[in-house]
C-alpha cells in the first residue's frame, strides 16, 4: 500500500513536472508575446546585427527577450541573424516573429529628386536606407565604375533618374548604385536613344541640357519652347547664356552650394568656370541640378521654332517672353529689367 503510494506520487511529480515543461514550451513558443498596440510594428536590423541588437530592438515590443532568446536558441536562430526591415504583426508569438526574421526583409520607397550634386543625393537617399551617406558617396565618386560605364565625376549625377524606387532596406551602397544604373539603362531605350541622337546629343547630354531648362522655368508645359531655345543656339554655335549655369559656376567657385543667388549681375558673367555658358560655347561639362523626367521628355521633345532668346515676363510669373532676334529680346529685357529694379532684388 505504502509502494502504490510513492508510486502514485511519483507519477503525479512526472506528470506536473511534464505538464511544467508543455507549459513552458508552449508559453516561450506559441502565447501572443507582442505588447503593442498598433496593427505592425517594424524592426530594422543593419548588417551584421547579431542576435543581441535583435534581441535589444524587440525588447519594448515583446513580453519577455529572455523568451525570445530562449525560443531563437532552441530554432537555431542565434547564429543565422539576417539584416533588413522586417515587419512584427500584433498578436505574433515567438515562433512565428523568428520565422519572419529568418525571411527577406521588406522593401522600402525610396523617393529623391531636385538633388543639386551627389553630396545631396548621398545625404538623401542615407535617410531611406541603412547604407551612410559617406559610403554612398564613395560608390558613386568610384573611379573604376564611372569610367567601366561612360561617366565622369562631372556627368555622374546624370546617371541618377529622379523617381520613386523600391529598394531593400539594407540594400549597401555599391547595390543602390549598380541598381540606378540598371534604372538609367532600361529608361534610355533604343527610342529615346533615337531622339537624342536626331538632335546630335548623348542621353548624358540631354540630361545636362535637361538640367538648364529645369532651372530656367518651373513651368513644365513651357519647358519644350526653352529647350527649343537652347538647341537653336547649339545648332547656330551660339553660347547658352544661361543664367542657372553662371549660378552654379559661382557656387562652385566659392565652394557654397547653399547659398541663394536671386539675381545674376554682368560681373558674374565674365568668371572663368567652364559652368558659365556667357563664356563658354556649348554645354557645360555635367548636369547643374538633377532634372525630373519631365525636363528630359521636353529636350526629346522639344518645341520647334525659330526662337533664339528668352527673358522672364514680368506680366506672368514663371513664365517668360520669347524673341527671334535681337532687337525684341533686349526690348523684353528692358521691360523685364524695369520691373526686377522695382523688386530691388540686388543679389
């Protein structure tokens, strides 16, 4: 009797002691372990995060990190941390937030445009993704890579297509840069190859030009007559005489990208930087501002006139008055030089 007694008590041990550990598999497994209130919450896990920095990142969202860390441990998660944006569903339970971690990250948008140099567009695009901004400038600066793929330092910017890009979260530098690269080859098919090559430009060039109109008017139905403009001078051997590229040149003269020139003064005019289209014939060496699409579709399209000079007209803002010839145009200037003296925008 004594024996069925302990024996009794020993099966009851086992069976609590069983039903502890089913208990605690199941808790540390398969109980809703999130704790925030939001439908997802995201997890960002940079390269070479290891276990600790994932642990660490998940600690405000989860019930217990030592359940966490128990339940990677016993998946075999701890040694096989992958890096990404990963999404946390609430009400997930640990076996179910490491089955997700151990899957591929999540894209992310990725948006730039109006970037004046590769500086800005490094800065920019080190705000959407893992990748720092002084990495990213060293892959788009790379020497080896600009002269494999036809570009300059001067003309790289060109090769960056303003848009929006869905892009890995931890997507490195070198990866962000070969994609726009692939983006500019698939955007300059065999047609708009064709269109360029009809008014003696490269897609580099057309960009540089497409930069100018860009900055010229921000009126997008009026960028074809601009670049109409510009491709007349270039046909005649004209100099541009391009306001936006003589800013540029001061800019970079004074090594100040930031700072805001409203008005361009005949001393501007005569300094030797070969951004300065008033001294120099032709296009400048390289794109003086990221132009969007619509700047680059109006130099493949661009209106065809006999128009040679343009000036901002006072009576429309943003728009401007188009001469054939001399004698009009400084007529229009005149008008619109009245009229910029009564702002009193003296720089």
């Amino acid at each position: 009797m004594y024996k069925r007694k302990i024996l009794t008590l020993i099966l009851l041990l086992i069976t609590a002691v069983g039903g502890f550990f089913t208990f605690r598999f199941y808790q540390v497994f398969f109980f809703e372990t999130t704790t925030f209130e939001n439908e997802s919450a995201y997890l960002f896990l940079p390269k070479g995060a290891d276990i600790y920095q994932v642990v660490e990142s998940l600690t405000p969202l989860i019930k217990s990190a030592d359940d966490f860390l128990l339940a990677a441990e016993k998946k075999g998660y701890t040694s096989r941390v992958r890096s990404g944006k990963y999404r946390i569903k609430r009400g997930m339970n640990n076996n179910e937030i490491i089955n997700t971690l151990r899957g591929k990250g999540l894209t992310v948008n990725v948006v730039f445009n109006n970037q004046e140099r590769l500086e800005n567009l490094a800065g920019r695009i080190s705000q959407q993704i893992d990748a720092d901004s002084l990495s990213l400038l060293n892959a788009f600066q790379d020497a080896t890579f600009l002269a494999e793929n036809g570009f300059t330092l001067d003309t790289a910017l060109a090769m960056y297509l303003p848009n929006s890009y869905q892009i890995y979260w931890d997507t490195t530098a070198e990866e962000f840069r070969d994609k726009m690269r692939s983006e500019y080859q698939r955007f300059w098919n065999q047609k708009r190859r064709t269109q360029a090559k009809a008014l003696g430009l490269s897609p580099q060039q057309v960009i540089t030009l497409a930069a100018i109109v860009q900055k010229e008017t921000v009126k997008v139905d009026e960028r074809p007559r601009v670049a109409g403009v510009y491709l007349n001078r270039l046909a005649k051997r004209m100099k541009l005489q391009a306001d936006p590229t003589v800013i540029y040149a001061l800019k970079q003269e004074e090594n100040d990208f930031s700072k805001v020139i409203k008005r361009v003064l005949y001393r501007d005019l005569k300094i030797k930087n070969p951004y300065n289209t008033y001294k120099y014939k032709g296009l400048p060496p390289g794109p003086i501002a990221m132009p969007d699409l619509s700047s680059i579709q109006a130099v493949l399209n661009a209106e065809k006139h006999a128009y040679l000079y343009f000036v901002a007209n006072p009576d429309q803002p943003g728009y401007h008055l188009f001469a054939k010839n001399l004698r009009q145009h400084n007529k229009n200037k005149a008008r619109y030089v009245r009229w910029i003296n009564a702002q009193k925008l003296y720089r």
